[in-house]
C-alpha cells in the first residue's frame, strides 16, 4: 500500500514556548489552554472553522506528564468538536511523525477528509500524576543509578566517539549549526548565537552529554491539519503532500539481547519512506531530525543513508546551513526551540511545511521542494529508540 500523495497537510499551528510556572507567583497556562490555541491556529491558517471538524478526524498525542487513559476524548471535549473518528499518539517523541501515516491511511479510506493532529504540554505548570516506570528501567537502570535519558544517551555518545573518533568538534559543528538557525527564526526561545568554543566549555550533563548537546524542556502547543487532495485545493494555503513515510518500532539492531545502540529503527523506517515516495537522497532539499540531543541528530543522518556509518570525514566536510549541501534543523530544532514533551516532535513536521510553503523567511532554503522529518519516542533498555518514524513531504504529490 502507498500513501503517497494521498494526503497533505492544510493548515500548522505553534504557540510562543515559555518556561514559566515552576516558581510562585509566576503567570501560567495548563495544558488545554496551549492545546486550544494551537488548535485554533492550524484552523486559521487553513482557513477552517472548528464546525469543520466536527465529524472528522481527531488524533490527539499523550503528554508524559498527563496519564488520563481518555486523552483524544478529553482532547475532543476541550476543544468542543465531536470527531467521527479518534486517534491517540503513544509514540512519544515520535507521534507526530507517525500520525502523519495514520492520517493519511484515514482519508485515503474515505472515513473521512480532515485530520487535526494536536498535541500540548505544560510541563512547568502542571506536574501531572505520578507515573509508574517500565519494568526494565525500574529493576535493570534506576537500581545502578541510570537515572533518565540523559544517563541513556550518554552511553551511546561515548559508544558512538570510541567506534567512529567522533571528537567534541563534530559535536559542536552540528550544535552550532542549529543555533545559527535559531538566530533567524523570531519563534525560536534560544536566539543568541553559539560559538564552538561555547559549546566545548559548557558544563557537562553526563559525560560525554553536554548542556547544549541537549534538548530544552518548555511548555507549548502545537497542531497540523491534513487533508485529503481534493479538499486540500479548495483551502486557503498551499498544500504540502505527504510522499513517503515509514514507522518502526522495537527495532533491535542485532541479536535483540545485544542490541547495536548505534543503529536506530530510523534504517528500516526511512528505507520506507525513500521506497514509498520514489525520490532519491539528492532530492531532499532539507532535514528536520527528532534532536532531544545533538549526537542522536548525528546517527539519524547515517541511517537515512546520507552517508556511511562513523563517517567522520562526511560529518567535517558536509555544510549544513541552509545555504550549504545538506541544510539541516533549519529551524534551531528541539534543542533551541524547546521540547514541550512529546509535542516537541511536531516541530519538525511544521518546519518541513513552512519551508516547502516558501514561508521560512530568513532562514528558507531556496528551491525546497522536498523534505524529510523524523520522530522518535522511548530510550528503551538494552537498544537505541523504541519507536521511530520518517516522513518525506513534498510541494507537488
């Protein structure tokens, strides 16, 4: 089954991200708040109304911080639609990437012709209920002091520097470029530009892991609107259609009891979005890639065949500016954007949309007609990423 220009997205919305509701007295929203005017902001850009909704398509993405078993139905009520058919994002990081699919599959099935994907968190201001840990991280990480992903990609940094003689320069090169991208985009929170020698000093997080190797947590809302091709001509913006796509999760790279850490499900998910959107890598005008931090950036790129993997030379010679070969987080990305919980991962699906809208202002790259994004959700134990998807969008289908 292909997707392929079976859907495309109509409409995107992004709230202004803040930090603010961790100390007294300080103003705050919650989470239906950021959720209703990201909501509204996808509408309005598609030039719909909510009534347009209403016997549509609704997928709604869990927030780490929000344990309710009936999110898209609370997500539904707070925002006063009433959807023919709900989805749940449970993919993390990775939902909004791997919606883009269901969606699609959804409105290719005459169900129905809109989809509103929605995801929003408030983590500063809410602290939600407790959550319980997995198992494997609960009696085989917490116990030795693995205490989060920080500790998790760690590991894998380190892994990553001793096979491939990554040193602290390719690093910076990545985290330097992305910042640059955030100087020229007004909605980004971290704007002041990075140097290399700022990023090399900066203190450590947990060794190798720097403090801007990793993403910024914040609050924030944000959506898109897909629709099927024919209703997508008759709205306001130009359509951006879904090409290819892929999802993979539990990948192991390996025997699944020594799994290769180096090696994510972006290898199976993106050959299937390559495959299914029958464009070649010389076709990507830009990458938005799932960055919670800087070295996972890094080992996306090597999976999705741009080159080989530990690659040091390519990662030295390759411009990643959005004048240069092979322009990446033309937007600042998550680390510079900020990551409000698995809503952070839409980022990326709006960016490639703005950009291939020729709406990317200061930092659009001339002539983008085709882009890639990524998602990925849960460190799991023993392996890299539990769930991952890739997107390939294009102006034309």
């Amino acid at each position: 089954m292909s997707l392929r220009g079976k859907a495309a997205i109509v409409g995107v919305g992004e709230t202004p991200v803040d930090r603010l509701g961790g100390k007294p007295g300080e103003p705050r929203k919650v989470t239906a708040e950021y959720l209703s005017w990201a909501a509204r902001l996808a509408l309005e850009d598609a030039g719909l109304t909510k009534k347009d909704l209403d016997g549509q398509g609704l997928a709604a993405i869990y927030t780490t911080n929000h344990s309710q078993p009936f999110w898209p139905e609370e997500a539904a009520n707070i925002l006063g639609i009433a959807p023919a058919v709900s989805l749940a994002g449970g993919n993390g990081g990775a939902s909004a990437v791997s919606l883009l699919g269901h969606g699609a599959a959804m409105i290719d099935s005459g169900v129905v012709d809109l989809v509103l994907v929605v995801a929003a968190a408030a983590p500063f201001s809410e602290r939600g209920r407790t959550r319980a840990e997995p198992a494997d991280t609960r009696d085989f990480e917490m116990p030795f002091g693995v205490m989060g992903p920080n500790c998790k990609i760690s590991f894998v940094m380190s892994r990553y520097m001793h096979e491939s003689g990554m040193t602290v320069d390719h690093f910076g090169k990545i985290a330097v470029t992305a910042r640059h991208h955030a100087t020229l985009n007004p909605d980004a929170y971290l704007r002041k530009p990075l140097t290399l020698e700022e990023y090399k000093s900066s203190r450590l997080i947990s060794d190798p892991i720097r403090l801007y190797d990793c993403v910024l947590p914040a609050n924030g809302g944000k959506a898109y609107i897909m629709a099927s091709p024919e209703r997508a001509k008759t709205l306001r913006r130009s359509p951006v259609y879904l090409l290819g796509w892929g999802e993979r999760n539990n990948a192991s790279a390996g025997p699944r009891s020594n799994a290769n850490p180096l090696i994510t499900g972006i290898l199976e998910s993106g050959k299937a979005a390559f495959e299914m959107a029958g464009v070649s890598h010389k076709d990507i005008a830009l990458l938005a890639l799932y960055d919670d931090y800087v070295p996972i950036i890094m080992l996306q790129i090597e999976d999705l065949g741009f080159c080989g993997k530990n690659d040091r030379v390519f990662f030295e010679k390759t411009d990643f500016t959005i004048k240069g070969d092979l322009p990446i987080q033309t937007g600042g990305g998550m680390i510079n954007c900020g990551q409000p919980s698995t809503t952070g991962g839409m980022l990326h699906v709006i960016e490639v949309a703005r950009q291939l809208r020729g709406e990317g202002g200061a930092r659009q790259v001339a002539d983008a007609k085709v882009g890639l994004a990524t998602g990925l959700g849960a460190v799991n134990y023993g392996k890299n990423f539990g769930c991952t998807a890739a997107a390939i969008l294009g102006s034309e289908p």
